[in-house]
C-alpha cells in the first residue's frame, strides 16, 4: 500500500443549505439526542449492505474480511466515541459530496419543515429526510470521518466543527480503516454519558438491535469487543417467535420513524414464488405523502442480500408502507434495471398488493377503531387507486370509508350506503368540495336530505378524479348533487309529503326573466327539485365537468375556459313567489333580483359575486325599498 507522505488540507465551506442544517443541529435543544446513534449505526449497515451487493458482481471487493460488522468503541477518558464499519467506503471525492458539498433534497425539504414543528419532534424527523449524518453535531463539537472505499490503496479524512467549513485531506494508509469508515466523535462536554457502556449498549439494542450487520461494543479503546446485536435478519424468524416489540423496534430503525406501526405485516409466502415479505403501515402521515416524486419505501432483497430500495414493489397507491420484501427466486447477480423487467418480481408484486389490501378489508372488521385511524391517515392515497388500478377497484372500494350526510358523523362504507337506499334511487350521489362543513350546509343537498336520501361528502383532491372515472358500486354509478338533472320526483320526501306540484306559470315566466337578463353569464336557468329551503343554487351542466373539478384545474393553471354554471332556482320559495308576481312594468327590481338570485347562489359555493360593486349597490337598493 501506498503511504502518502505529505498531505494537503483542504478547507471547503459547505452549501448554504447544509450550513444552515448544521447551525440548527450545533445549537439544537432538541430532547432526543439519541437519534445521533440510530442515523450513525444505520449509516454503517447501509455501508455494509452497498458493499456485500457489490461483491456479488465483484468478489475482489470483500477480499479476506467477508463477514460485516460494526465496532462502536468508546473512550471515557478522551470523551471520544467512535463507530466504524468494514462496508462500502468513501473516496476523497465521495466524502465531499455526501457530507458537505451537495445539498441533497431532503436538506431543504428538512428545513422546511422543521420551521414548523414543535421541538420535540425536530429529532424524530431527522432520519426521515436522510440528513442523519449531520446529527453527529448535537452531541460532538468536532467530527472526524476516516474512509477507505473498498479496493482504494489510498483513503481520506472529512473534519469539522460544524460550524461553516470542513476540511479534506488524503490520510497516511496506516491510520484508516483497512476498507469502510471510522466515524469519530469529540464529545461535548454535556454529551459524555455516550461513553457510559451500559447506556450506550441499552440504547443501541433497542434503536437498532435489528439492523442486519452484527454490531459490536467496545467500552475502552484497549478493550476486547463484545457483540451486542447479532445482525440476523428479523424477517427470516417465524412469526411466532418475534415479539410485538421487536417488530416495533425494527419498524423504527427500518423507516426512520417514531410511532408505532398501525398494521404489521409478516409472512412466507411458498408455492410458485418463495419470498418473505415484513412490511408496516405506520401509524402517522410522513411528510411527504403527496410529494409526487416520492417513491415507494419497500426495500428489496434478495436471499438476505440488500439489492434495492428503488424497486418500484407496491403499486404508488400504497406508498405509505414501509418495509422488504425478501426474495429466494430473483438471481443475485442480477442488474438492478433488470430486476425491475423481472416476472419474478411481477409476481411478487401483485402477490404483496394483493395482501395487503386483504389485511387491510380483515382489519375493518377486525379492529374497526385502528382501520378508521388508518383510512383517516391514507385514505386520500388509496383513492388513488380507484383509477389507477382497474383490477383492485372493488377491493380499494369496499375499503374506502366516508363522510356524509347520514345523521352522526361516523365513517361510512358503500355497503352501510347501499343498505339504506330509497326507493326508485339510481345512483349514488355526492357532492365534492374543500370544507366538510360547508359542505354539508350546500344548498343543492336539501332536496336529498328531505327525502333521506344519503349524500357522500367528498373533501379530498383525489375525490373528483374517480367519480368521474366511469366506476360504480353494485351497479349503481356515482352521480354529482351539483351536476345535470337531480331528477328527484320518484322519490318521495321523508315526512311523508308529496313533492309540491309543478311550478305556476308567472313562476315559469319569472324564471324566463332571469334567463333573458343574466344572458351569458349562465348556460341555463330553470326551475330546481333539489332545493328546499334556499331560494336558488348553481350545477354544472349534464356535460362535461363537475364545478368541483372545475375549479382545481382552473386553480391548477390547467384549465383555459370553464363551463357556464346552470342556474336553478326553487318555484315554492316564497321569495319567488313574491317576486313572480311583482308587476312586470317593474323592471328595476325584477332585475336586480335575478342578479342577486345569482350572486347568492355563488356566495353559496364560495365564490365571489361577479361584481361585487355591483352586488352591493343592487343589494342596497333593495334594502331601501324593503324600508321605504
Ligand atoms: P442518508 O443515509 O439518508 O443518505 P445521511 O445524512 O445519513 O443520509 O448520510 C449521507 C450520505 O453519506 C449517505 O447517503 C452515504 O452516501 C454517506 N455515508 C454516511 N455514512 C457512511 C458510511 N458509514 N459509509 C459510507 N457512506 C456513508
Ligand atoms: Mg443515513
């Protein structure tokens, strides 16, 4: 080996995002300082994970020390703790750029978000946006990385202080590790209970006694090690000799998370395929669900060999699951793009899709209370489903839960929906918008609630792609309370009471008025059997898109011109009725009112009046006249 006799520093200020990071993390007052360990530890088995994938292809690599491992060595007398792992290694250039130069995305996303939450959680997020590494720095003041990429001659050494720069520099061979790398902390002075074995071996048991490298304690730098966790894959055990808090623990290192896992899933599956699959569904939202670029978090491997954690495994509907899938048929040598054409995998994905969808349908019934917390957490991604999975429509919506306008405000099925269905009723209706309690006081439900008949309320984006995606429910399609005809008179009112006989000619007259003055602005205006109490209320017309849909387009910048609303209006209303007989010489009031019918029925949605100075000076004008 090489040794380099005279090295050249070389002091680099880091990019502003990750200096900023680093700032938070030196003056954190974040509680759990603990983390630091969990980030570090997860880093070396990635290391070792990277590197026992590479030697597949590349058996030089491994060289004579196959077996991976982990050494944390602690050092009460210097205050130092160090953690070294024999895996993949850096390079002088890879040091640079992952510690320090390249602002990876999950900086800015971290920071984001951390300017919102409370204290507390700021160190349970950490690990969630791959910027562990950096949390060194709540406990050291300087940090110290000594790396030698597997089959290099040569290695390096990354230090700082956190404080704005670090400093490069190639190392003497003799003091790096022989491949892998040697992390050392310089303790602060209110950190040295991390030189405290007995603390040091509890934390990292519970933190990370499942991570799949074997890891090992040392308590003093001379001492012997002693090996705390012994790298055996959990998902390997049969189920019933893990325990509840062993699959909590490897949940929590596994996705960098801090609640509990809200369905646990771990089975073998035999016959054609053989692999084994332990995967969660967590029990709070992280962060970036809806990130469109946020990929599936299920990590492939292959006979207990880590391959990828970019196998696209479970469809991007049931992206919130955590976890690996275990395969004994993929070959190992096998190129990672390759593996993604695989029918092997294929299978397995349609095989892991498919159940835990099932598990999910078993919790419905089977813990009710925990499937809600669930559907509450991810329902809106697994709607997502409703369109873009056509083979699991009926499952997806035998799970899906909503709110509606059935009295109490629990969740509903579509067979709780279906089991109270009107008579001569068609469709299943709904209604969509942003606010449930606006919503639910629409004036075009009250012909619906006055006939019992059940209305979902759909609140979610998600919501107005699939209605609109052609599906149906037991052969009922779902159909819009704001769209086209409510067509509502063969159903009878709940009380009992015929609907009202058909609107009166000066009604119809009145209503032609309307339509003859808003001229353009409406592509209809006509008499309504969806309404009660109000006097009148915009739909969409029969084609085209529901005003719901309307608007997030437009919102979205991807809608141009959107589609006249259809003006209805109540015949029975006893503000109609006054206004139908108001002498027709009276222009002035006829017309402000048919103005106003209008303005209000947009206030109702929402939305502004078309003029709002307008509005006002008619409303005004009424006013006095209803003094006067
Ligand atoms: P993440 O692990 O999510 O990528 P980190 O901040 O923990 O984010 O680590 C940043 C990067 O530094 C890693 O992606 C890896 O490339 C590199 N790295 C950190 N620790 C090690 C290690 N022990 N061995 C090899 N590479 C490492
Ligand atoms: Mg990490």
């Amino acid at each position: 080996m090489t040794t380099i006799t005279e090295a050249v520093p070389e002091t680099r200020s880091f990019e502003a995002d990750v200096a900023k990071l680093l700032h938070l993390m030196v003056h954190s007052v974040y509680s759990d300082k603990d983390v630091f360990l969990r980030e570090l530890i997860s880093n070396a088995a990635d290391a070792c994970e990277k590197l026992r994938y590479e030697g597949l292809s590349n058996a030089s690599l491994l060289g004579e020390d196959g077996q991976p491992r982990i050494t944390v060595t602690l050092d009460p007398d210097n205050r130092r703790f160090t953690i070294e792992d024999n895996g993949i290694g850096m390079s002088e250039e890879e040091l640079a750029d992952a510690l320090g130069t390249i602002a990876r995305s999950g900086t800015k996303a971290f920071m984001d978000k951390i300017a919102g939450a409370r204290e507390a959680e700021g160190s349970h997020l950490i690990g969630q946006f791959g910027v562990g590494f950096y949390s060194a720095f709540m406990v050291a003041d300087q940090v110290e990385v000594i790396s030698r990429r597997a089959g290099a001659d040569t290695a390096a050494s990354w230090s700082s202080d956190g404080l704005g720069t670090y400093t490069i520099q190639p190392v003497d061979s003799a003091d790096a590790p022989g491949r892998g790398t040697r992390v050392l902390l310089h303790l602060k002075e209110e950190a040295s209970s991390y030189t405290e074995s007995f603390t040091i071996e509890r934390t990292i048991k519970t933190q990370s006694g499942h991570v799949p490298v074997p890891i090992f304690l040392k308590d003093r730098p001379d001492a012997e090690p002693k090996q705390i966790a012994d790298g055996a894959a959990l998902w390997t055990r049969p189920k019933t000799e893990v325990t509840a808090e062993e699959y909590k623990d490897f949940y929590r290192s596994a996705a960098g998370q801090f609640d509990e896992p809200a369905l646990t899933l771990h089975y073998h599956a035999e016959g054609l395929h053989e692999y084994s699959v332990l995967a969660f569904v967590p029990e709070t939202k992280p962060f970036d669900l809806f990130d469109p670029d946020r990929a599936g978090r299920m990590k492939l491997y292959v006979r207990r060999v880590f391959i990828t954690d970019d196998a696209q495994i479970l469809p991007r509907y049931l992206r919130f699951v955590r976890g690996l899938v275990d395969s004994n048929d993929l070959p190992l040598n096998v190129s990672r793009e390759m593996i993604q054409e695989s029918p092997v995998l294929a299978a397995i994905q349609k095989g892991i899709s498919n159940r835990v969808l099932s598990e999910l349908d078993k919790l419905t019934t089977g813990d009710t209370e925990r499937y809600l917390k669930i559907w509450d957490n991810f329902g809106p991604v697994l709607k997502e489903g409703l369109y873009e999975d056509y083979t699991r429509r009926e499952a997806l919506l035998g799970l899906a839960r909503f709110k509606t306008t059935a009295p109490g405000s629990e969740w509903r099925s579509l067979k709780d929906y279906e089991a109270g269905l009107k008579e001569n009723q068609t469709a299943i209706y709904y209604a969509t918008g942003t606010d449930l309690d606006r919503l639910a006081a629409s004036p075009q439900l009250e012909g619906f609630r006055a006939r019992g008949i059940e209305v979902l309320l759909l609140t979610d984006q998600v919501d107005s792609f699939w209605v609109t995606s052609g599906l149906d429910y037991e052969g009922k399609p779902f159909k819009s309370v704001t769209q086209g005809l409510a067509d509502l008179s063969l159903i009878p009112l709940a009380d009992g009471e015929q609907p009202a006989v058909a609107a009166s000619d000066a009604v119809n007259g009145f209503i032609a008025f309307v339509k003859e003055t808003l001229g353009d602005a409406v592509s209809d205006v006509r008499v309504s059997d969806r309404l009660i109490e109000s006097a009148a209320c915009l739909v969409a017309p029969e084609h085209g898109m529901d005003r719901q849909l309307e608007k997030l387009l437009a919102g979205a910048g991807r809608l141009d011109t959107a589609a006249k609303p259809v003006l209805e209006i109540n015949p029975h209303h006893a503000l109609v009725e006054k206004l139908s007989a108001v002498d027709g010489s009276d222009e002035v009031i006829r017309a402000d009112a048919a103005h106003l019918l209008f303005d209000e029925a947009r206030i109702a949605d929402g939305e502004l009046p078309v003029d709002p100075r307008a509005f006002s000076a008619r409303l005004m004008r009424l006013l006095e006249r209803g003094i006067g």
